[in-house]
C-alpha cells in the first residue's frame, strides 16, 4: 500500500496513476489502473509506453492483430482465429479496471499516433474467489518478441494487482511454448506448475511479495 501526506494530496493523485508515491504518512493512494501509463525502454533502446488500455484502442487492436503469425494467435487463444468480431474487440478494449486490468506496449506512429505491439491483461475468477484469483495472458508482436515486453508487462500487473489485493495469477501455457514459462520463471514470485489436459498450469503467488 502506497501512502500520502495530507498537505500533498494533488501530487499524490497524480502519482497514483504508476503508484509512485514515497511518503509513509497520511492517506492510503490507491493506483488509478485505469489511467496507468509510464515510459519504458526494451532490451534494443526502443522507447516504450506501457499504459492502460482504452474504448478508443479498438483500431489498434485490429492493426496489432493482424500483425501476429498464426502461432502466437494460438499459443494465446488455444485456437486458430483469423480475425477479431465486434463483441471481441469491446470486450478487450472496454473493461472496468476492477475485475479486468490490461495493459498495451505502444511506440508512436505517424501522425501522433500510436502502435500497439504488445499487451497484457488479468481478470479475476468469478465468485465464490476467496482467494482472490486472476487469469493473466500476454500477446507480444513477432518483431519485438525477445525484448523483454511480457516481463515488464507482468511487473506492472504485478504491482496493480497487488495494490488491488489480487493474491495469485494463474496462466495456462502450452508446454511448447517455453519463452512465456521463463517469463514467469524469473518474475520472481514463488510459482508452481502442473500439467492438465496438454497444457502447464501455473500459478504464481503474490501474497508474500512487496514490489
């Protein structure tokens, strides 16, 4: 839990949105998720944003998609799809911040606007979830796959889902699919594996972890 002195409550809401906030006194700050955004760097220099997801990435979710080989759709989906449907973009690019949290890697593009090239997302378990479980799932575009997107995709979902009091992230993986297992491997977090029905399941616990 991030913390705010009383006589500073505008610059805490404005470092709500990464949860920066240094001072140990006063009021608790909830992250603003739905307003989350830094800037980031990946392994090659290229200059990332790594924000929140929005309605109006809808277009950018159809450009990003397109850009993926039939392999990453499959590794993500567990399926061959060749295009994403109304239903489907409204439900990744409208969500509530609250139940779901996702999260895009953009550079900027012409214009003033941005490209999405990769993204991440949890969404907690329906109840009964005592535990307060989430699914999470990356999708990282061809070209930029190896520069470490999905690790600090998951660093900064870490850090949300904490603060939102998520205990554990469970993923399902197959067991091809070994880059997305060493993501989780080196995410730090205490992880199990199991094998069912052909794919790993794993779950990392955050419970004892402080970012």
């Amino acid at each position: 839990m991030k913390w705010c002195r009383l006589s500073s409550i505008g610059a805490c809401r404005a470092a709500a949105a990464t949860g920066k906030v240094s001072e140990m006194h006063g009021l608790p700050v909830m992250i603003d998720a739905k307003n989350y955004k830094v800037d980031d760097k990946l392994k090659d220099g290229t200059v990332v944003t790594i924000r929140a997801i929005r309605p109006d990435d809808k277009d950018r979710i159809v450009e990003a998609f397109k850009n993926l080989d039939p392999e990453s759709v499959y590794t993500r989906l567990f399926s061959h799809k060749s295009e994403l449907s109304d239903v489907d973009l409204k439900a990744i690019t409208e969500i509530d911040f609250e139940n779901t949290v996702a999260l895009v890697v953009t550079i900027p593009a012409h214009g003033g606007n941005e490209t999405i090239i990769g993204g991440g997302r949890y969404v907690l378990y329906a109840p009964p979830n005592p535990l307060r479980s989430a699914e999470i799932a990356f999708t990282v575009e061809e070209d930029y796959q190896g520069q470490g997107i999905a690790s600090r995709i998951l660093r900064h979902l870490i850090h949300i889902a904490q603060n939102k009091g998520v205990s554990q992230f469970e993923a399902e993986v197959l067991s091809e699919n070994q880059a997305m297992l060493a993501v989780f491997a080196r995410s730090g977090l205490p992880m199990r594996q199991s094998l069912e029905e052909g794919a790993i399941h794993v779950t990392l616990s955050m419970s004892a972890h402080t970012p």
